[in-house]
C-alpha cells in the first residue's frame, strides 16, 4: 500500500511541476492574446514534438521533455513588420506580458498555500505562549512578547520565524518585541542541538500562541505566508550572493526532486495526506521560487526583458532586437551552464 501511495505521489508531484511551469506560459500567452499579439506557438515541455495541433493562427504542442515550456510570440526576438507583433506593441503592454507568467506562478503559490492550510486546526502566531523548562531564553523574554524582528528580519509570521531561527549563525540572538504596547530590544541566548548533519542550531524553549483557523485568519494566513516565502526566497538569493549561503546549498532540479522526495516520504510514513500535503507545500515553494527568480534582472529571464523594457521607456527607443537577443543567448549559455554545474554537484551527493 506504501509503495502504491508512493507512485500515486509521484505521479501527483509530476502533475504538479507540469502545472506550475502550463501556468507560467499561460500568463505570457492570456496576456499576448489580450494585447492582440500574434502568438506563433504555445509550447509545454522543450525537444521533439509528441503532440501537436493548430487551431488559427497559434501552433500547440507538447514536447518529449518536461523541463520548461514557452509561449512563441511574433516579433519577440526579432524585427516583424506584422502589426501584431510584439515589437508593434506599446510599452506597457510588452511588460504586463513579461511579468505575467511570474505574476501567476506567485497565484498558483496563493492556491497551493491555501490549500495545505485548510486542514489545519490552528496556525502558529509569533506571540510567546510558555517556556519550557529550564529555558534560557526566559531571561530576556516574557509571556507574552509578541515577536518583531530577529537579528535584523522583520517577523510577520510564524515562517519568518523559523527562517530566521534557521539561518542564525549564534544562539545570541537580537531581537525585537512588543511587549505591553511598548517595543523593546532585547539580548537573547538559546541553547544548541545538532541536526542529522550534525550542524548546531538553535533548539527553541518556548511556545508560540495559536491563531484560530476560521476564514477571515486562513486568508489572512495564505497572503502572509506566501509573502514570507517570497521573503524567503529573496533573503537566500541576497545571502547566496553576500556569501552567507554556502555553494553547497544550492539545489538544482535533482537536488529538488531529492529534496521533494525526502519530504513526501516523511509525510507518507504518518499517512497519505501528510505525504500529500508535505507535497503540496513544497510545489508551493517551487512555483513562487519560479515566480521570483524569474523576476530578477539576469539575461534570459523574464526580469532581464523587463529590463530593457524600461530602458526602452526611458529612452523611447527599442534596443534593437537582434542585441537583446544576443544578450539574452548568452544569459541562457551561462544558465544552462551553471545549472549543469549545480546537477553535477547533487548527483555527487546523492553517493558521498
């Protein structure tokens, strides 16, 4: 039965991922069509076609691999003379389709977090509840104490906690609460237990106060959890950058399936659901992931278009198609190369 609910969630997970990258080419293609934009073809998965059919004008297709997909536009990386063509397009039109397909991976983030909320019976606050015995932390903090900001980053809910306590590289921690109204800085020491890597981190003493789970606060939670991933997801980029994220932790799509795969099974072992659900979560972080990073000023992304479509703005002037291309061919060689790298590097620790 293990073994059949297994499969089951893997074929769940699949659908899942094909789902996240659809919806991503169908922001950019509901958009194109809405701008009347000639869309040449709507394209899910990349290599050799399995499936095709047209219907007027747009080819659809479904290709062998399902690593990614695209949405063809007329003039997109060159110059057409169609009026329908990207390029004719106005400004603003071009970057409402650019971001689009971030805008609904961030969407389909909101529906995912909603989802695995729903069964919960209550959520977790950032308001300190009791201690536990013999707690460190007890000196500096109260019952009571709403939490702020810890080391630096704002808390605005129970993730942002976590993630904070996660990445913290002391158990001196700094922190900001309210407390009877009034906000306080504070100088808080926790103590250590190693985790199955054996890395020290931070073992919390106390609990938390819990939020009812009724409508108004389960959307309330579902915008504010999603928000914190988007955090998140930010403050690792930022920190990957700055050096406060080592190489290692970087996962590509084999580190992320082993990732994937480690959670589902951990739920699994409790029941189908919690399989279900640990999945459910963790394809929300994919797809807002998805959306953020591709928000992000780098050549091939869609963050990287949007940027010469400010430059455009500005200067009232299109660079011209075949620079942009170039540009953005040699962003995507520097991706493909570095994700290639990042395969490497998981597959080595798959084994060692």
């Amino acid at each position: 039965m293990v073994l059949i609910n297994g499969i089951i969630l893997i074929i769940i997970g699949i659908l899942l991922f094909e789902l996240i990258i659809f919806l991503h080419e169908l922001g950019h293609f509901l958009t194109a069509k809405a701008c009347g934009v000639k869309v040449n073809e709507f394209a899910l998965g990349m290599g050799p076609k399995l499936l095709k059919f047209q219907k007027g004008e747009t080819l659809y297709s479904l290709r062998a691999f399902p690593i990614g997909g695209f949405c063809s536009m007329e003039g997109e990386d060159d110059n057409s003379e169609d009026e329908r063509s990207f390029g004719k397009k106005p400004v603003w039109q071009r970057m409402i389709i650019v971001v689009a397909g971030a805008v609904m991976n961030i969407i389909l983030g909101l529906v995912l977090m909603m989802i695995t909320l729903i069964p919960e019976p209550r959520f977790a606050s950032s308001t300190v509840s009791v201690f536990s015995e013999k707690a460190s932390s007890s000196q500096s903090l109260q019952v009571g104490d709403e939490i702020k900001s810890i080391n630096g980053y704002k808390i605005i809910t129970a993730m942002d906690m976590n993630f904070a306590f996660a990445t913290a590289k002391s158990p001196d921690v700094k922190m900001t609460v309210l407390r009877n109204g009034e906000k306080k800085d504070l100088d808080v020491k926790f103590g250590t237990v190693k985790d199955k890597n054996g890395k020290e981190i931070i073992q919390l003493d106390f609990k938390v106060d819990p939020i009812e789970n009724n409508f108004v606060n389960l959307m309330g939670q579902t915008f504010g959890q999603t928000y914190s991933t988007v955090r998140m997801v930010w403050a690792s980029l930022i920190g990957l950058v700055t050096g406060q994220f080592g190489f290692n932790e970087v996962a590509g799509p084999v580190g992320m399936t082993q990732a994937v795969t480690e959670v589902t099974s951990a739920g699994l072992e409790k029941s189908f659901w919690d399989g279900l659900s640990n999945l459910i979560f963790v394809m929300m972080v994919i797809t807002v992931n998805l959306g953020v990073v591709n928000l992000l000023p780098l050549p091939a992304l869609d963050g990287g278009r949007l940027i010469f479509l400010i430059v455009e703005a500005i200067r009232r002037k299109r660079v011209k198609p075949e620079h942009e291309a170039w540009v953005h061919a040699i962003g995507l060689g520097l991706l493909l190369l570095f994700m290639a790298i990042i395969t490497v590097k998981d597959v080595i620790h798959l084994f060692w």
